[in-house]
C-alpha cells in the first residue's frame, strides 16, 4: 500500500476514532456463517467414539475437569462468574448455534481453539479419543444447573462468606 493511502487511513482513524462496540446481528450472523462454513476445520470428520452411557460420562467428567472452569459443569457456564463479561460471552453449549456444528468441527474447536475468543487448544491435553468423548457428552448435555457450580467456584463462595463472616466477628 503507499504511503499516500497509510496516511489516509490513519487519519481516518483519528478523526472517527477507535471504538469496540458490541457487533450487530447481521456482524454476529456473518462470523457465525464464516466459522461454521470456513474457518472451523473438521466438517467432513465422523466420530468414531459411539454415543454409549460410558463414553458420554467419560466425555462429561474430562469437560468438568478441563472445560467446567469456563463452560460450566453443564455446558450453560452454571455458576460462573465472568462467563458473561468475557468478549465475547461464553456461549450456551446446548444453544443451536452450538448444536449445528457437526461432530467433527467441535472436536476442531476442542483441538485448536477459538482465537481470539478465549477458547483454548486442548491438542496434546487431550487425546483424540478424549476429545471425541467430550463431543459425545456435548450432544447430551444435561439440563441447565443440573450439574451444579465447578468445585473452584464452590470453594471461592465459601472462603468469600468465611472472609465475610470474620469481618463481622471483629
């Protein structure tokens, strides 16, 4: 680009000025359009783990252990404090944007990550067989607060009320 058109744009900038705004429901449509036909890899992956009883409670407990931080124990971020304040927000799991996903796009996700939303890449965390198990748990996700809050949150409750109580007690 030259610098005659550089200069353009950084003056444009300065005088509009750089703002994050919340995006629009046609924004928030295209980048969902986007990732779930383009930048999510995996569409055309089957998963070779079947939906079992075992399989999905084995998927369950490593979602708690490595996704209930953000997610929540039950995929709906039950009991977690930031899930909202995140940008963007963690997203409901049972939500159909979510669910429209094919098995193979969320062992992607799971696999490489969302950047920049936070999302973290589990890929040597987890193995394929993991991971495919947390996608059987994702497609039978228990009913929203069922699960309860992460133990890490419980924990943060009680030492808050105990922090509290001492404070009343002096």
């Amino acid at each position: 680009m030259s610098t005659a058109w550089n200069l353009l744009l950084i003056g444009s900038l300065l005088l509009v000025g750089c703002r994050v705004n919340k995006p629009g429901k046609v924004e928030s449509e295209m980048a969902k359009e986007v990732k779930h036909k383009i930048t999510v890899g995996g569409k055309d992956d089957l998963n070779p783990v079947p939906a079992t009883e075992a399989n999905i409670a084995e998927g369950r407990e490593h979602f708690g252990h490595h996704c209930g931080v953000c997610h929540g124990l039950d995929g709906e971020a039950t009991g977690v404090p930031f899930a909202d304040k995140m940008s963007p927000p963690v997203p409901s799991l049972s939500s159909k944007d979510v669910q429209d996903y094919k098995d193979g796009q969320l062992k992607w996700i799971i696999e490489n990550g969302i950047n920049p939303s936070g999302m973290p890449a589990w890929k040597g965390t987890l193995s394929d067989e993991e991971m495919w198990k947390v996608v059987d748990f994702l497609r039978h996700l228990p009913p929203k607060g069922s699960l309860g809050i992460p133990d890490v949150y419980r924990e943060e409750e009680k030492e808050h009320e105990h922090m509290e109580k001492d404070k009343h007690d002096h």
